[in-house]
C-alpha cells in the first residue's frame, strides 16, 4: 500500500487595511500556479474574517474583514 503524499500548509498574516482587525488565513498546497507561483487551497482563517466568495474569477477566495466588510487584497 503507498502513502500518499502529504500537502504542505501555510500561514499567511491578514490584515484589515480600513479598521485594522487582524488575524490569519490557513492554506494547503494544490496544484495551480499563478503569475506569483504555487496556489493554494483555503483550510480555515481567523474569526475576525469570513469568506466572502469561495472563487473570485481569479481563481483564488475573496476574504473579507467580519467587522467593516473590507475585502482584503490578494
């Protein structure tokens, strides 16, 4: 029987750049790319974000500050 292999996760930093909540977004590895390199797939995130749109035409999950509603950039 093989293991599969196991994804790599990662943290990234958010923060509202309108009121300053902040907090962080975990992502694991998938197999897109971008101009800007690997993508990855959205785990979960602080509670002072939501998921304002799983995929933006971009590909990529659009989040949003929970307290002003300011999307963070990309």
């Amino acid at each position: 029987m093989s293991e599969a292999r196991q994804r790599d996760q990662f943290r990234t930093l958010l923060k509202c750049g309108r009121c300053g909540a902040a907090g962080h977004a975990i992502w694991e590895e998938n197999s897109g790319t971008s101009a800007d390199g690997p993508m990855g797939s959205l785990i979960t995130m602080s509670d002072s974000f939501i998921l304002q749109v799983a995929s933006s035409h971009q590909g990529q999950p659009l989040i949003a500050c929970k307290a002003c509603g300011t999307v963070h950039p990309d």
